[in-house]
C-alpha cells in the first residue's frame, strides 16, 4: 500500500504580535521558528501505524511552500515516514487552497496512492478545504473529521468513524484509492526518534518547482488584518427585578434582539 501525507508549515500561533500602521492596517509577525501544523501530525502518525501493523506499506510526505518548509518533511521522516516530497514555491506567500490541492493532484495522480491522509484544517488558515478539493481534483472518495479507521483484510476498503454534527459520529466504508481527513484524537503523536532524524538529515528530498506545474487558480488575496477597536460600551440597570427584566426587554427590543 503506497500512502501519501499531506503536510503544512505554520507559524508559531502562540508567539503571534499584530502591530497596526499609520493606515490603520494590521500586519501579523511570528516569533520563533515555524513548525509543523498540528492537525497534520495526526496524519502522519495515522500513517506510520499503518507501516507499522500492515505488509508492504510505503508512506510519502509532501508539502507546499518555501525553503523552509522542508523542515515539517524532515521532522515527518523523523516519525517514521519514509520519503519526503517537497513543491517548492518561489515565496512565502500563502497560495490559497486551490492552489496547493491543485499542485498535490497533479503530483499524487499518476503515482497510484492507495490512501491520501491530511488534517482537518492548518491552524492558521483552518479552511479545510485542501482535502476535500485534492479528493474533488483526483476523483477519490473521501471523509472529513475521521476518528477511527480499521483497513478491510484485503486492503480494499476501510471503515471510518467520524464525527458529525452536535458531537455524533457516523460510521461509512469507503473503497481505496481514497482521502482521508483526521480528527485531533484520533492517536496520540509519537516524537521523532534520534535515528530517524539522523536519516532525515542525511535523505534528500524530492524537490518540485511549482513553477513547472499547471498553475492552479489563487481566489484569496490578503490585503491585510485590521485591529478591532477597544471599546465597551456598558449600562447600569438599576431597580426591583421586575423593572431590571422590563428595561433589559426594552434594550433588546431596541437593538432587533427580539
């Protein structure tokens, strides 16, 4: 079974400072180096179990983005992964998610993934949309918000337990080749261990220009981030209960509350 694990690099979420111009616009700086989006590492640990309890299991990483965004390929390999694949985009600019589901299907359609896992969202975008839209591109079945899988004995399915709305879940089967998207939970991340590192060190990387791929569209520009104001407005009501709950009706009235 050939696995394929989708990854992103995030910026330090905890070490976030908005500072505000002239204009009034807000730009985000992060501190400390950036890392591996969380939500993934669920992916890639998914995966590694699967290379661990099943026969003949390859898994592959990929990621899009700038230079930099090797290091989430290398901390994966550390995991247990074994390759990384790296489409190299010539800034750090966030394509948006038409794009990297676009470079992602065009690199994973011919090289026949029986399974395709990613997180359910990045944490600093968290549309989850590049899972769905690379599943949508590639013409694979798929599940959001997975919990549990258990792969069928010939390997020509899997059962999936996911969660739904107001914190049901609901269990499908779907046939590989597929996409899944997991859920915080699903397993406990393991730590890179010494030796793997060292490999990942020393393995190269399998580097693709996105500029030697179709260009997928880019719907999202980002023309800044704006400070909300700092004001609170508050009013006193004073009197008995029965003449607090008729001033508070008469508040809510008057804002279209009720």
């Amino acid at each position: 079974m050939k696995i394929l694990v989708c990854v992103k690099q995030v910026p330090h979420i905890e070490g976030v400072a908005v500072k505000q111009d002239n204009n009034k616009m807000a730009t985000l700086e992060a501190f400390g180096p950036p890392r591996i989006n969380r939500f993934d590492e669920f992916a890639v640990e998914q995966a590694v179990r699967f290379k661990e309890t099943l026969t003949g299991v390859h898994v592959d990483v990929i990621t899009v983005g700038p230079e930099p965004a090797a290091q989430v390929l290398k901390r994966a390999l550390g995991m247990g992964a074994d390759s990384g694949i790296h489409l190299l985009t010539s800034t750090d600019a966030d394509p948006g998610p038409e794009a990297v589901s676009a470079w992602i299907a065009q690199f994973a359609g011919p090289r026949g993934y029986e399974l395709i896992l990613c997180g359910s969202m990045s944490e600093d975008c968290m549309t989850g949309q590049v899972g769905p839209m690379t599943a949508a591109l590639l013409n694979l079945p798929y599940a959001t918000q997975v919990m549990e899988i258990q792969p069928d004995r010939n390997l020509a399915g899997v059962s999936v337990e996911r969660e739904i709305e107001g914190g049901a879940r609901e269990m499908v089967f779907i046939r590989l080749p597929a996409l899944l998207a997991l859920q915080p939970g699903i397993n406990r991340p393991r730590y890179p261990s010494l030796s793997n590192l060292l490999r990942a060190n020393k393995q190269g990387l399998e580097i693709i220009p996105t500029q030697t791929l179709a260009q997928g569209k880019v719907n999202i520009r980002r023309s800044g981030f704006v400070l909300p104001a700092h004001e609170r407005a508050s009013q006193l009501i004073t009197g008995s209960a029965v003449e607090k709950a008729a001033q508070t009706a008469e508040i809510m009235k008057a804002k279209g509350l009720i």
